[in-house]
C-alpha cells in the first residue's frame, strides 16, 4: 500500500514467532522416567534370580498352561459370540417374550461375577446330581463336569452376555434404511442380517469385541480356583515346590504380554480389513 501504510499481511510478518513453551510435557516426561527408572532399580536390586526366569520360560508345565489358556479363550470366546449373535438379535425382535428372555439372561450374568459363576458350574452336582433323560440315559454330573468343561461353561456363558450388547450396539449403527432396503428386495430378516446388516455392523462390533478377546486372556486366570490348569495356575504349582514366587509370576506375565501382543496385531488387521471403503483408515496403536 502507499503513503507510508502497510497491507495487514505486511504487519502479520513483521510479528515475531514465539514458540510455545511445553512445559507440562517437559515436567511429565521427567516424573515418568523417574518413575521407570526407580522401578527398574527395584526391579534390578530386588531378590529376582533372573536365571530362573529364564530357566522356567519354556519348561513343559508353563508350555502346556499357556496352550491350554490359549484353547480356553479361543473356545469360551467362540461361544460367547455365538451366543450373543443370537441374544442380540433376540434383544431386537418385535416379540416380546424372546426380547425379555435375552433381557434377563443378559441381566443375570452380567449382574454376577464371573468366579461365582464357576464355581457354581463346577459345583452343579450339588444341585443335579445326573444328567441326562431320566430312565434311558443317565450321567454323573460330578463324572461330567470336569474343570475344562465348567470353565468354558462359566466364561463362555458370561462372555454371551457381554458381546450381546456390543452387537446389539453394533446392529443399531446401521442406518434403518438398510433394513427397508433388504425388505424392498425380497429378503427376509435372517438374510438381512447375515448379508447387509452384520457386515456393515462389523466396523463397530469389532474393536470391543477385540478387546472382550484380549480381556478373556486375562479372565481364563480365574479358573484357576476351579484347578483348570492354565499357565498360572501352573506357576503357582511350580512356586509352591521351589519357593521361587517372583521369578514364576513374572514368567506367567512374559507369556501373558506375548498372547496379548499376538492377538492385538490380529485385532488391527482385521479392522483394517472391516474399514476398507469406509473412508475411515484405522490408526497405529
């Protein structure tokens, strides 16, 4: 601009940049790496015969625990989505029995923890004595209900209860047009929802769903009380004849860490798969 004036863009880029000062994240870095730092000291000063860790890895028992916790969470949650596939849609249908009936089964076992429930699976005998029809086949119940059928009984039951409500969530998403769509077609609504509607759902039942998995790693320690013998349950056994607690518990967290860091990459790709042509790419964890 003339006569001695400036244009504003002019003023803007005489200003001189002030870098902003971060000083909460200067000081939080600090407190957390003081923090790493003393519990790595604790750690590396502490009673911890470091060779026994290593020792006790890869024994047979640790081995075979953590199998056998891999096959609890992968059956318990098999049938804990099959279960809540099923309640869900229960939970939507316009009869009103079948909705209060998944109601109240989510109701019950969400509103009771999961160790009752296994130890009121592993102690059914008390309450049913033989199972089977009555004069024609007859079972002990205390012959059938071993402490792997009682766990996966009890978590994957409870698990029902849980993943029903994310893909009842999951189903609401979907826009209600996507069902008249399917009925303008000729479907009915079982074919709706295998074929429309549970894969659009899919982008919103999957991340809970893969964390209900990563949990049910976690959960399977629980039944331990009933002598199901997964890998903590191992290490406890092992800790009693050695006395080494530290060195066993912290062997039982290493292959807890490696199922969990398995199972979340797993998880990332397959919402990575479900988000395609979403326009919603999913971000690193």
């Amino acid at each position: 601009m003339t006569n001695g004036q400036h244009s504003p863009l002019e003023d803007i880029a005489r200003f001189e940049h002030v870098r902003r000062r971060h000083i909460g994240r200067y000081v939080a870095a600090v407190v957390i790496s003081a923090l790493m730092l003393w519990i790595a000291i604790a750690f590396a000063k502490g009673q911890i015969e470091w060779a026994y860790v290593a020792r006790f890895l890869t024994v047979r028992a640790i081995v075979v625990g953590i199998g056998n916790t891999v096959l609890m969470t992968v059956s318990a949650m098999s049938i804990g989505i099959m279960i809540g596939v099923a309640v869900a849609v229960m939970r939507l249908s316009a009869n009103p029995v079948v909705s209060w009936t998944a109601g109240g089964y989510v109701w019950l076992f969400r509103g009771t923890p999961v160790l009752l429930q296994l130890l009121l699976w592993f102690n059914l005998a008390l309450v049913f004595p033989k199972l089977g029809i009555p004069g024609i086949f007859e079972l002990r119940t205390v012959d059938v209900m071993s402490p792997f059928l009682a766990a996966l009984l009890g978590l994957g039951i409870n698990q029902g209860a849980y993943t029903s409500e994310v893909v009842r969530a999951g189903m609401l998403s979907v826009d209600q047009g996507q069902y008249e769509a399917a009925k303008a077609i000729g479907m009915h609504r079982l074919q709706a929802l295998r074929r429309i509607i549970l894969p659009q759902a899919m982008r919103v039942i999957l991340p809970p769903i893969g964390n209900e998995l990563i949990g049910m790693v976690k959960v399977t320690s629980l039944a331990s009380v009933i002598q199901f013998p997964e890998v903590l349950l191992n290490a406890e056994n092992i800790y009693y004849a050695n006395n080494r607690v530290i060195e066993l518990l912290i062997v039982a967290g290493i292959w807890y860490l490696f199922v969990v860091t398995v199972l979340s990459a797993l998880q990332k790709r397959l919402e990575q798969h479900f988000a395609r042509g979403s326009g919603r790419p999913v971000k690193s964890r």
